[in-house]
C-alpha cells in the first residue's frame, strides 16, 4: 500500500486515535484532490496521530521503569553485599558498596529521567 498525499492519515489511522480524524472531516470531503489545503491538514492529522500513538507507549514505559527501579535497587545492593569480600582495597569497598547504598535510589531515578529524555 503506498500513503496517499491527501488521504494517507484517514486510510491508515487505527479505530482508537481515528477520533482525531472528526474535526477535519469535513474539510477532507469538501476539498478537491491535491488540493495544497488538503495535502497540509493529512501531513498535520498524521503527525498529530503518531503523537499520541507514541504517548501511550512513552507512559507505559515511565510507568513499569518507575515500578521497577525498587527491584533494581534490592537487586544491586544484594549483589554489592555478595562481592563485598572480593574487593581489594578500601578505595574500591567505598566507591562500589558504600556510596551505591545511600545513593542508590536516587541514582536510579535520575536514570530513569535520563531515560526520558
């Protein structure tokens, strides 16, 4: 199937986001075929749709990385604990074990906003 110019985002919206659709219909049935007017409001309506089609999955995203971020921090302060005997000097037992535990969380969470971004 190859986009249409005039009527790609009318043919090719999904029945959830098609509602963007009802506002310009109007001016979609009035005008003729390349008209430039009808070229601009499909370009608009398909950006508009693909928009709101990736927010779903960006606040999905955030949603199930924010409820995660818990686990990761049990999990990496469990495995800190475990190679804690295997560092070789104290430098190192600081930097990797001590300063992740009280900062850990908040590590991860700029991570999460880094994410985002």
């Amino acid at each position: 199937m190859i986009f249409d110019d005039c009527y790609g985002s009318f043919f090719s919206s999904m029945p959830p986001l098609n509602f963007v659709q009802i506002p310009v219909l109007p001016i979609a049935l009035v005008l003729r075929y390349k008209h430039p007017m009808l070229v601009k409001v499909n370009t608009m309506l398909m950006q508009v749709q693909y928009v709101l089609f990736m927010m779903i999955f960006f606040c999905l995203f955030v949603c199930v990385s924010a409820a995660i971020i818990p686990i990761a921090y049990l999990v990496c302060v469990s495995d800190k604990l475990s190679t804690m005997t295997q560092q070789t000097s104290n430098a190192e037992l600081i930097k990797n074990n001590i300063m992740f535990i009280p900062f850990g969380l908040p590590i991860l969470g700029f991570d999460l906003l880094a994410d985002c971004y």
